[in-house]
C-alpha cells in the first residue's frame, strides 16, 4: 500500500536572527516529535525544520505546523504555499490555540490545546474525508505519552529535547504555560523519561519543562527519581532545565541534578522588587524573598551548577529609574548568565489582556506584527517610560551587561563559585547567544563564541 505523506513544519522566526550563527543555541521542535510518535506506520513523516533550512516546497497529502506567537506570521506564510497546491494545513501549538478564529483565516485545522487526544481523530477523519474546523485537545495524563521520534530532527542540532512534566500551578500574569498546560502538575512516569533519555544519542540535554522540579513533595521526588535514575544507570548527559527559585531549597535534588550532568538551571528571577513581583503575580519568587536570591543563586553553584537569571524590563511598575536599578542589580548580583527580555503581551495571557482593555498594545498589524512579539522588541505603550527610552536600553544592555570584558570576567566569576569549567563555559555561552540576540545576531568582535563552545561540547 503507498503511504501517505505528512509534513511537519517548525517555522522560523525574527528573533533567530541572532541564533542564526549560534547553531549549539537551538533546541528540535520536541512537539512535532511527538506528533510524529503518534501517526501510524502508514504515514510517511518528515519534519521541515526552518531553524536550518530555508522552506522549500514538499509535496504532502498533509501538512501540520506549529507556532509560537512570534513565528505565527511565518507559520501563515508556508501554510499559504501548501493551501494554493489544495493540500490541508492543520495549525496547532500555543498562538494557534490562543488565538483560534485568526489562525484559522490562514489554515484549514486548528488544533486547540494538547494535540496528543486529538491526532489520532484527525488523521481518521483526514482519511474520511471528513476533516473538521478545530479540535480541542484534551490535557491527558502523561502515562501513556510516547517517546517523541528524535531520529526525525536535523541532524545538527547539538542539544537535544526532552520533557517530563507539563503544567504549572502558579498564575504569573504574563505566562502562557498555566492557560495552555493548565495549572494541574502532571508528571511522566520516570521509567518512560530514562528510557528515552537512554534513546537519545546527543550528549547535551534541554529538558523543556516549564519547572522541572514543581513546587511540592511529590512534583520534588519525581524529580529526584529521574536525576537518580540517570545516575544508576549511567545515562551520562550534560543538561540544562527550567526551574522556580525553590530549586535552590533541597541540597538533596542539587546534588543529584549535579550528579547526573546539570550544567545549568535557568530561574526566572524577573525583578528584584517586591513590588514587581507582587504586581505580576510571582509567588514563588515572593516567597523566597529578594533579599535571599544572592544566598539562593550560591547554593546552586556550589553544586557545581550555574544560574541562569531571566530578568524582565518594563513591568508595570517599572519607572525609568527602574530600568537602571534592575541593570545594575544584574551587574552586580552573582547570576552566572542573564537573559533580559521586555515585557510582552503573549495573547492568552493576563498582560495581553490588560494591555489589550486599556488600548495600549501598539503592534497591532497582524499577523505581521506577531513576529514583533518575541520579548525583544516594543510591541506596548507603557505608562511611565517613554518608549524611546526603552528602545535605547537596548544598547545600553548590550554594552555593560553583555560587553566582552564583562562576559570574560563573569566567566572566571562562574567558574570560582561552580568550581566547574563546564558549568562556567555553559554559562558564558548562554551569555553570549542572548548578547548575539539582542546585538542583531553580531558576534564578539574577533571571537567567535559558536567556535569555541561547538568545540567544548563536542569533547
Ligand atoms: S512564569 Fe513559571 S511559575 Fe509563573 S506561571 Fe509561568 S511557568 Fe509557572
């Protein structure tokens, strides 16, 4: 019997500009990996990958694309070229599930929510001849969700994806993970993750959880149980994750990420003002305290594992003065790498719609102007500083936060508080690709980072 043919598409978007030199910086698209998982053997499946490869046209029977909101408008552009030849395009991913009614002005399904409930309906109904207009997915529990088809991604990625639990109880205003994965924390069976861990040929590892480690016993032991796992059974891999601050409360969990290969946790820090905080819903980070992120961040690293602070500028509570407190308490605090980002109104979020009510979002040319929506650039009016103000804060990044002399100190900074040279290169890698990021993809002068670190990871 001939097969039929499906096309998975990961669109490109602006903000990998700057990734576009920093190849090691890239992570595979792990959901249409699981996509492909469940289609059955009388598929053929190849994913197009635009995160090394320009589009090219591919004949298909069938076409599925995901998108977050910034490689939205992208995602419309090659499903245009597929729906001209006739052939189906079905959208799903975060901006698709958001924002239905627009995706579906571009694409003939739109999957909303989880599409692992759903797929196995869709293909059926494909082959019926009976498509719908949308599906809505379901939140599944995690028992029975299948290792994704690695053997799929492109072949130069350097990382690899992998993920172990979804959801998240908490309810910052701008997230979209508690609206999209719900605030139920639902864990994978820790035999399942080892033995697709054990698949996984690349030595460096993302897990893409939301936050590998949840905020209770129960989210905490399994956590642990993976991390002990990999060490029994000599799954070695070196890997970064997502937590909340409270990765930092349980030396038992920091030895055991250590031991099993953790370079790096990333944390989302956001602000260090109470008042931020409170603002945007971050109780997690509320409860720690500010004044203990400097005593929190220190015991990560004498486990030999580097802190990767996300900071965001131009909260609602931020004064121009704000601005420069938060830079210079990045500077001076002991975070081994930052990662800064302005606030965006993600559709689904709080923030989007409180922005939206008060008609203060100024990038509203859509779906052009999604690709604006990548936590870099201005897409809001804000209240207390000028938007001219905010767009030369950039530079003003750029050039103390990110300047070489700084990544280079910071360097020997990690590497006397982790006493790891993988950890401190980690760290100053992930530095470097948000400074290339934010610098318009121009790499340190007469150094190249991409050299240094694909030569590192590859020993
Ligand atoms: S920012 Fe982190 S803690 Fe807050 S809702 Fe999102 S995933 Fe949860």
């Amino acid at each position: 019997m001939t097969k039929r043919k499906l096309v998975l598409i990961n669109p490109k978007g602006k903000s990998r500009i700057g990734f576009v030199i920093d190849k090691e910086s890239r992570y595979p698209p792990l959901s249409l990996g699981i996509i492909a998982a469940l289609t059955p053997d009388n598929w053929e499946i190849i994913i197009k990958d635009e995160n090394f490869e320009e589009f090219e046209y591919e004949d298909a029977d069938l076409v599925g694309v995901t998108s977050f909101t910034s490689n939205a408008t992208r995602a419309y552009e090659v499903a245009k070229e597929y729906r001209n030849m006739n052939i189906p395009v079905i959208m799903g991913g975060i901006h698709a599930s958001m924002l239905p009614k627009e995706a579906e002005k571009y694409v003939d399904v739109v999957v909303i929510g989880e599409a692992e409930s759903v797929w196995k309906e869709i293909l059926s109904d494909f082959e019926d001849g009976k498509l719908k207009k949308r599906y809505n997915g379901d939140r599944l529990p995690l028992e029975n969700s299948p290792p994704a088809r690695h053997d799929l991604f492109h072949k130069d990625y350097i990382f690899d994806s992998i993920q172990t639990t979804r959801g998240c109880p908490m309810l910052c205003d701008f997230c979209t993970v508690h609206v999209f994965n719900g605030r139920a924390y639902r864990t994978r069976p820790v035999n399942d993750v080892l033995d697709e861990l054990e698949s996984m040929k690349a030595k460096s590892i993302m897990f893409v959880d939301d936050n590998i480690v949840g905020y209770n016993k129960p989210a905490r032991d399994h956590a642990k149980a993976i991390f002990r796992g990999m060490i029994d059974r000599g799954i070695k891999k070196d890997w970064f994750c997502q937590a909340s601050i409270n990765f930092g409360d349980d030396e038992e969990l920091l030895d055991l990420a250590a031991e099993s290969g953790c370079q790096m946790v990333l944390i989302g820090v956001e602000s260090e003002k109470t008042e931020a905080l409170v603002s945007m819903n971050k109780k997690s980070n509320l409860k720690t305290g500010v004044d203990n992120y400097h005593k929190v961040f220190s015991i990560i690293q004498s486990h030999g594992i580097s802190v990767l602070g996300s900071f965001i500028f131009g909260l609602d509570t931020d004064t121009p003065s704000d601005l420069k407190d938060r830079l210079n308490y990045i500077l001076n605090s002991n975070v081994d790498a930052s990662q800064v980002s302005i606030l965006t109104p993600f559709p689904g979020t709080k923030t989007y719609e409180d922005y939206k009510r008060r008609n203060r979002i100024t990038a509203t040319n859509y779906p052009e102007d999604w690709e604006n929506y990548d936590g870099g650039q201005i897409v809001i009016e804000h209240d207390k500083i000028p938007t001219e103000l905010l767009k030369g804060f950039r530079k003003e990044v750029v050039e103390t936060l990110f300047n070489y002399k700084r990544l280079l100190k910071k360097l020997r900074e990690t590497h006397k508080a982790t006493k790891s040279a993988k950890a401190a290169v980690w760290a100053f890698s992930a530095n470097s690709h948000y400074r290339n990021m934010i610098n318009e993809g121009k790499d340190i002068e007469g150094f190249s980072v991409s050299k240094l670190f694909e030569s590192f990871m590859k020993k």
